[in-house]
C-alpha cells in the first residue's frame, strides 16, 4: 500500500510539473539543432532538404507525446553547439557525451559513463572496414589499424584515433563517398557506423571487395542534449524517460520502415554557368530525362544568372556534394579555381562530369561541343554570305570563359583565311544588358561594319536589340551562336542571317548517364564531342534542325 501510495505523489508531482510547464510555454515553440552533415540513416536532410533519420523519429515522437511544439534546423556542428551555449537553440539532436559539453548542455544521469544510457535516444556502434584481400582482423589494439583511416568530417571518433598517432583522412562530407574511395584504392581503412557500412556495402555491391570487422571499435551512445538556458530542462527527465520508453518499443519499427532509396535516393546534382538560360534549360530537359524517366536518379538543379559570378558556382557545388551529399555532379565550370574544387572533390568520393566547357582538374569525363570547330563553321559561313569581302566585329564575351574565347578564335581564323578583315574585336559582357549598351556604341562608333558575330546567347539577343536601336537590322549580317526563341524569330523576320546550335539536350542526357555508368563501375569516354549545326533559312524546315529547336 505504502508503495502505491509513494507511486502515486510521484506520478502527481510530475504531472504538477508539466502542467506548469505547459502553462508557461503553452505559446512557444522550440528550436532543436541537428548537424547538417548526412548521417544516414541517423540524421540527415532528405531530398526535400527538411530534416529526417532515425534518432530524429524517436525525438520527435517523444516532443510530440508531449504537445510540444518544436521544430529541427540544421547548421554546421560548431555552429549547433555555440547555439546551443547561448542558449538560441533549445537542445541539440543529437550528441554524444563530452565533459566539455557537459558545461552548456544538460545529459541524462548516466551519460557520462562508457555504458550503455538508460536514457540514450540509440547506440552506435562503429565498425572498421577494410579490403578483404588484405586479411585484416581487429583485435581491439588501435594502434593496428590500417591507414589511413577514413572518416567523414566532424566526426568525433576522429579524436581517439588522432590521439594514438593514425593518419586520418576526413575530408569526406558523407560515408558514402569513403566506401567509394575505398572500393577504387582498396587501402588503407574506413571507421564508419556498423549499420551504414552493412547498407553501403551492399548498396554498392562491395560485398566481395570490403569486410566489417568482426569486433567493433566503439560503441557510443548519442542523446537529446538540452541546453542550460532553455526552459526544456524542466522537464528534461521526463522527455528523457520517454525517448527511453519509445525506444524499446518503437525503434526496431524505424528501423524496419527505414527505406534508404526511397529517403535519399542516389543523387545527381547540376550545376550550370550564366549567359544563356535557353542553352541551359535544354541542358536540364535533358538531364531529366534521363535521370528521371530511364534511371531513377534523383537530379537537383541550380544554375546562375551571370558567368562571372565565381562564389556562388562553388556555394551551389558545396550545397549539392556537402549538404545533399550527392554522388556525382554535372559541371558547366565557369573559373580556372573550380579545378582546385575538382581535386577536392575526387579525394572526396565524388563523381564530377564537365558540361559545356573543359577547364582541366580531375574530372571523369566532358560532354561539350568542339568549340574551336564551331568558330570555325560560324566563319565559314559569315565568308560565304559575304563572298569573301567584308569588314567584320567580333562581340567577344569575357577572357574567363573559355568556351566562347575557343569560338571566337576560330571564327576569326576562318573568317581571315576567306578574306575577310576583323575591324572590331571587343568585349561586351556576359550579360544581355551589358552586350546591348556595348554593342550599339560600336555599331555607332563604326559605319563599316558588314557582319557581325557574336559567340553566346546573351551577347546575340544583346546584339539583336543593339542593331534594332541603331537602326542596322538588315544592313549588318549577324551569325549568332546558341539557340532561343528571340534569335529563331529574328531569324525568321530576316533580322539574322544565322546562329551555331549546339545540342544542349544531348550534353545534359549522356552527361548524367556518364555519371551513372561511373557510379556503377563502367568505363566511359574521356571525352564526348555533341556535335553543332549552322542554321538559317536554308534548313531551317529539317527535321534534325525542329530536333533540335523543339528541345
């Protein structure tokens, strides 16, 4: 009876609890901070970008059996825990113990042992992997393990194997990309967690290649953290005591329900350069179709509006590869430093396909036009029109990109070599607005101008608008380079005389099937030449030619 009775003050002195809490904060909503890093299946952001995992199914149970109205951001770990200190975020989701976070971050009563928690949100075990033609067993002495070491960035095993002297290669943002590496070098080891190396070894079909040894090297377990200045220590216990009761009744569930194709299916992302939205767009109809329709890959997009914009090329490179953790990448690169990003990226695990243009680094493959070739055929063409005779302006774009500077180049060696002479070689910009202004001052400036030509889509639809304003339409010949919708009606007025298409459609098709066939273990081609066309109204009525114009 007296037990009942010390059952029931205690059950009534929680339930006091919790009501003043729910009274306090019945209006706020709580803010619990997660590592961006992938760290599937435990936490990671799903291809829609919101937070999800395992740990992260148990955590949200236990806040939502208690009416709590939260919600999970991810940051970068350093920047999750000086959150958490300041007390801006709430707890963190999750964290393993460290006495030093100890002093900001609130843990369960056991926590601070090397045992299992009675409150622990799941334990993780960490396992090596290595080579099975080397033979390597784990006997528990550290100190044996094969190096180096790979270990995704940020994690915190990396200290214990640091501080026993070991090479540690994390330059990895995910797992995934160290079991790639290791399939290809095979030396060396991989610490990873023992239920992500089962998945990704079979994922990959390592299974006759790599080996988990038999012995873990560490088991940890991973907590709600609260922070010491967030109203949450209330009733930390309590949300404690739940994580602990969902967990034995409701994890081994997650874990089934967990269905890692479905929740971060193999990831493709494209990253186009400026100048050209109608070019680009192809390029992406392209990529998703193949992607989308012939092989089940997940493909994020992004592009950018100016071809000199350098920084926000790598933010979209460090977004897809770091925050979404994909697999390979299509690149337009529109900088010499993206070959430094490349590097990096291959030490990395990831698969990196140029598009468009080729800027060196250790990329697997180019899928682009022969742009030399295509200047050439532009000049060809001007020769023809103009039979031989003509002064000529060439509307560069910018000395950065080497695409339109390789059909610059070969436009004026054609156009000389017909006769032709070059009065005007200038630079008008990467922009539709900038080509404009630049090019009706020099239409202005010069009256002896007989054809034009212009490298991209930006420069001819600036040029285009340059000619109507000045009032030369018709009286310059224009041959153009790219296809739009302003250029082919132009075309049709008799405002062009012609335009360079290239086949954006095809570059964006076999470039993410050449990233596939890397990520499958098939050889492919160093390089794939996609082929131009001269159009005008010639042939514009052709069926290669409404191919083309239709994509």
């Amino acid at each position: 009876m007296k037990k009942v009775i010390k059952a029931s003050i205690k059950l009534a002195a929680i339930l006091f609890v919790i009501s003043i809490f729910y009274v306090s904060v019945s209006h706020a909503k709580f803010t619990l901070c997660m590592d961006r890093n992938s760290w599937i299946p435990f936490t990671y952001l799903d291809d829609t970008g919101k937070p999800a995992g395992i740990q992260l199914d148990v955590i949200k149970q236990a806040l939502s059996n208690f009416e709590i109205d939260y919600e999970i951001i991810a940051k970068p770990w350093k920047r999750c825990l000086l959150n958490a200190k300041n007390g801006t975020v709430d707890a963190i989701a999750v964290a393993s113990y460290k006495k030093e976070r100890a002093e900001f971050l609130l843990y369960p009563p056991d926590a601070a042992t090397n045992k299992k928690s009675k409150w622990r949100v799941m334990q993780v075990e960490y396992s090596i992997i290595t080579p099975k033609k080397n033979n390597y067993h784990f006997n528990g002495d550290i100190k044996s393990i094969p190096q180096p070491i790979y270990i995704p960035l940020g994690y915190s095993i990396g200290a214990l194997l640091k501080a026993h002297n070991l090479k540690v290669d994390s330059t990895a943002a995910g797992d995934i990309q160290n079991f790639k590496k290791m399939s290809r070098r095979l030396r060396g080891s991989i610490v990873a967690a023992t239920q992500v190396s089962e998945f990704f070894i079979k994922k990959l079909n390592l299974l006759d290649i790599l080996k988990i040894s038999e012995k873990p090297l560490r088991s940890k377990s991973y907590f709600l953290a609260i922070s010491k200045k967030s109203r949450l220590k209330d009733i930390r216990q309590n949300l404690w005591d739940e994580i602990k009761n969902i967990r034995e009744s409701s994890l081994q569930s997650y874990i089934a329900n967990w269905n890692y194709s479905a929740k971060k299916a193999s990831c493709i992302g494209v990253v186009t350069a400026g100048g050209g939205q109608g070019f680009f767009g192809s390029e992406l109809k392209g990529v998703q179709k193949r992607a989308g329709k012939e092989l089940g890959v997940v493909v994020h997009t992004r592009g950018l509006a100016d071809e000199l914009n350098f920084k926000g090329q790598r933010s979209l490179i460090n977004y897809f590869t770091q925050k979404l953790g994909c697999e390979g990448l299509l690149l337009a690169p529109n900088s010499n430093d993206r070959k430094e990003d490349v590097d990096r990226l291959k030490a990395q695990g990831v698969i990196v396909v140029y598009i468009d243009r080729d800027m060196a680094g250790d990329r697997v493959s180019v899928v682009k036009t022969e742009n030399f070739r295509a200047g050439e055929i532009a000049g060809r063409e001007m020769v023809a029109a103009l039979k031989g005779q003509g002064n000529i302006a060439v509307l560069r774009l910018s000395k950065e990109v080497v695409s339109t500077t390789a059909r610059e180049e070969g436009f004026i060696k054609a156009a000389k070599a017909g006769g032709l002479k070059i009065v005007v070689d200038e630079y008008v910009g990467t922009k539709a607005s900038h080509a404009r202004g630049k090019a009706y001052d020099i239409f202005n400036t010069h009256n002896d101008i007989d054809g034009v030509f212009t490298p991209n889509e930006s420069s001819s639809i600036g040029t285009l608008k340059a000619l109507e304003r000045a009032n030369k339409t018709g009286k310059i010949l224009h041959i153009g380079f790219d296809s739009h919708p302003v250029m082919l009606k132009a075309l049709r007025s008799g405002k062009m005389y012609g335009f360079i298409a290239q086949r954006p459609f095809q570059m964006g098709y076999q470039g993410v099937n050449i990233v596939h066939r890397v990520i499958q273990g098939k050889p492919v081609k160093p390089a794939v030449d996609t082929g131009v066309i001269f159009i005008n109204m010639d042939n514009l009525n052709d069926k290669e030619v409404r191919n083309i114009l239709k994509n």
